[in-house]
C-alpha cells in the first residue's frame, strides 16, 4: 500500500471514531446553517480538525482543501489534499446512516490517492492512481450491466435537493433508466458506482470535495468520470457524469435529448 494512501486511511478512520461517538446522542448535536438546505454541525468541524492534523503532521509541506475550514497549507505545495469530513450532513443530522469522510491526493492536478470511509458500515473503499479500487481489501469493478433501461442511477440535480428547478434537462435520462436513487452523499454514490452497486451518477453544481476521491474510486474500477459533454471539466464546473463504460456513453446520449414539450 502507497504510504500516502495508509496515512490517509488512519485520518478517515480517526474521523469516523468521531462521527460515530456523536451519532450515539444526535439530541446534543449543535446544528448551523450555511445556506439553504445546507448545514454544518461540531462534527463536521472536529472530523475535518482531526484529519488535518493527521495529514499535516505526517507530511506539513502539503496543503489541504476541505469543505469547512478553505485551504491551509503552503500556498505554491506541490501536493494537495482535498477532504469532506462528512460528506451527508443532513442525513447524519436525522439519523440516517448515509454519511462518509472522504480524502483525496492531488498531486500537480492530477488524484493519485482516495479513501472513502462509510463508518456505520464499516466500509473502507480506497484507490491509488494505476493501482485498482478496493473496498475492505477486495478488488471491486463498476457493473457490467450493458443495457440502459435496467441502470440504476444515483443523482445530485436540481429537484433532488428541493425545487426542480433546472431539472428538465434530465428527464429524459431518468425515463430511460430503470431508477434514480437520490441518496444525499454524492461521495458514497461514486464510491456505489465503482464498486457496481450503482451503474451511473450525474452530480450538477459540486465542489471539489464532493467529487476528488469518488472520481478516482470510478476510475480505477474501470469506470468513466467526465462532464455532460463527455469532457473533462468536471472539476471545475462542478457537473458531472460517472459511470461504467457502456452506461456512462448512455447517459451522455440521454442528455443530449431535448425535453418533451
């Protein structure tokens, strides 16, 4: 195992001590909001907190991008890591057990390193650029289904959070499939399709933290990660499309249909 890749897996997991201690008495947890629909708790914080300093003390001419405190670090690092301390906020909020601490490497631009860590289930899926996807040391691959109408897709679009607003442009991907699970952590949805229990994902206005890790988890089970044009600007426009080989390119089709007026 990649000595980057170990040292993040002890952070991911020293966060999910964390996460699961707090969902023990949901009832004292102190809540905010930073926007609509979008909330951050004291475990948020103490998870991000505690993988930082892991990272850092192992190795402090790194950066690090994460979700509730911006970027800290050198500012010309060569390496950055980038992290969601709990990605499905609102679902550990209500008890559901649909969260993970993600950590990515990124290194010149490029991700060489992820660990997506489910602590209710225990379920540790890592990857290392050139290396394969596992998920508790199993080699996993995305699905080998072929055939669009029996895809099981998750999603982050407009009308999956609230308003369907927007929400046209994907109709005609989303008749076409055999369901659409909107389950409230993009990272774990990227983490299902790599290893085959979802086919697809289409994600729309994500930060790079919802997308680092799950994209490299994709992409070394044999996946494809790209934007709705099947390029890649992914990362910097926040939308994208993840899937197994032949699901992926159905997928770009459906959104290229314009919707039934």
């Amino acid at each position: 195992m990649h000595p980057m890749l170990n040292i993040a897996i002890k952070a991911a997991r020293r966060a999910g001590t964390i996460i699961n201690r707090a969902s023990l008495d949901l009832e004292r947890l102190s809540v905010a909001r930073k926007g609509p629909r979008d909330y951050v708790t004291e475990v948020d914080r103490a998870s991000e907190e505690a993988i930082v300093e892991a990272l850092l003390a192992a190795y402090p001419d790194h950066a690090v991008l994460g979700e509730e405190f911006g970027r800290q670090g050198p500012e010309n690092a060569e390496y950055q890591w980038i992290i969601d301390p709990l990605d499905g906020t609102t679902n550990f909020i209500h008890g559901l057990p649909n969260y993970v601490v993600s950590i990515a490497l990124q290194h010149r631009g490029q991700i060489t390193q992820a660990v997506v860590y489910d602590p209710s289930r225990n379920e540790l899926f890592t990857a290392s650029r050139g290396g394969g996807t596992f998920l508790n040391d199993r080699r996993v691959r995305v699905s080998g289904r072929t055939r669009f109408a029996e895809a099981l897709l998750g999603a982050h679009w407009p009308g999956s959070t609230g308003p369907a607003m927007g929400a046209a442009r994907f109709a005609a991907m989303a008749a076409g499939c055999s369901s659409v699970r909107r389950m409230g952590a993009t990272v774990l949805d990227l983490a299902y399709v790599a290893s085959g229990r979802l086919d697809g994902f289409c994600g729309v206005g994500l930060k790079p933290w919802d997308m680092a890790a799950g994209s490299l988890l994709v992409q070394e089970a044999g996946g494809l990660v790209a934007d709705f044009e099947g390029e890649q600007s992914w990362m910097t426009t926040g939308d994208v499309l993840a899937g197994s080989p032949k699901i992926f390119a159905q997928m770009v089709a459906g959104l290229q249909q314009k919707p039934a007026t």
